[in-house]
C-alpha cells in the first residue's frame, strides 16, 4: 500500500507516481498482493476530511518477487 497525507488537495501527479510504484511488486511469498491501493487524503480548508483511493489491476512487466 502507498499512502500519501497532503497539507492541500489531492495531486493526480503524486497519484500517478504512486500508482507506478505499486506496480513494481508482483507477488510476496509467491501470493499476489490483495490491493495495490493508493491512498491519498487531506483536511479542506473547511475540515472535511477528503481522501482518494485508486487499486491498480496491472503490474509491470518485470515486477519484483519478494520471497
């Protein structure tokens, strides 16, 4: 899992390159991960907690395995 905590809103960039990362890793014990997840949140200016969540289905071509 990726998490990223925001003093502003949410960045589709950082999203993004997150999202790469969580790519990277294939399997962990010979077991797929159940989530790739992405988190990203912050509080608005008026205190509403707001938070975006993106699972990537793909991995790369070349991922890690970790044994």
């Amino acid at each position: 899992m990726e998490s990223k905590g925001r003093g502003d809103a949410i960045s589709n960039e950082t999203q993004d390159k997150a999202k790469k990362r969580t790519r990277k890793l294939r399997k962990v014990a010979g077991i797929f991960p159940a989530l790739r997840a992405v988190i990203q949140s912050y509080f608005s200016s008026t205190g509403v907690f707001r938070s975006k969540i993106t699972d990537p289905i793909e991995f790369d071509e070349m991922p890690l395995t970790l044994e």
